[in-house]
C-alpha cells in the first residue's frame, strides 16, 4: 500500500533537508576558533609579536609531541593557524609602506 502525500508536505519535506544542512553549517562554523581562543591557548596578548607566537607555538608543540597528547598539539596548531590570519595580512601591509619604489 502507497501512500499519496499532499502536494504541501512533499514540499515542506524538501525544505526541511535543507533547514538540516543549515544547521549543519552552522555547527561546522561555530568550531572555527576565535581569537581570543587562539591567544589562551598560546599564552599571548594581543601586543604580542608574530616571533613571540611562533616561538610559543614551538614549545607547546613540541612539549606536547613528546607527551603523546594529539589534542592539545592539534589545538596548538590551530591556534597558530587561526593567529596567522590575523598577523599576515598586517605583516604585508607593513612590508608595502616600508619598502622603497623601484
């Protein structure tokens, strides 16, 4: 026995499909790293220089590569990721008013 639905559910049904996948990305995005995360876990602030960064990240990493804590090395790497975003794009500008015109 089939049953017929009506011409409303068969639409309501396709709009929850996408209503999930909504919802969906809306979690994958609410795993992004923020900031101010970043900077907890490496320990730094926001005066901070990219060297004080990268050496940071290279103790946590490295401190938790011998530990065996897969985690913690991942969190610590995309600390550095998620702060990398911010410096580079600062670091650039900086290099474009600094250097001379040919």
């Amino acid at each position: 026995m089939s049953l017929l639905l009506p011409q409303g559910m068969k639409c309501d049904a396709s709009k929850n499909g996408v209503a999930q996948e909504a919802v969906q990305n809306i979690k994958r995005a609410s795993k992004t790293m923020t900031e101010a995360e970043a900077r907890q876990i490496l320990g730094v602030t926001e005066n901070s220089s990219w060297e004080e960064i990268v050496q940071k990240y290279d103790n946590l990493f490295e401190r938790n590569a011998k530990n065996g804590s897969f985690y913690l090395q991942s969190k610590v790497h995309r600390a550095k990721e998620c702060l990398e975003a911010v410096y580079q794009p600062k670091e650039a500008e900086t290099n474009k008013t600094t250097s001379p015109d040919d």
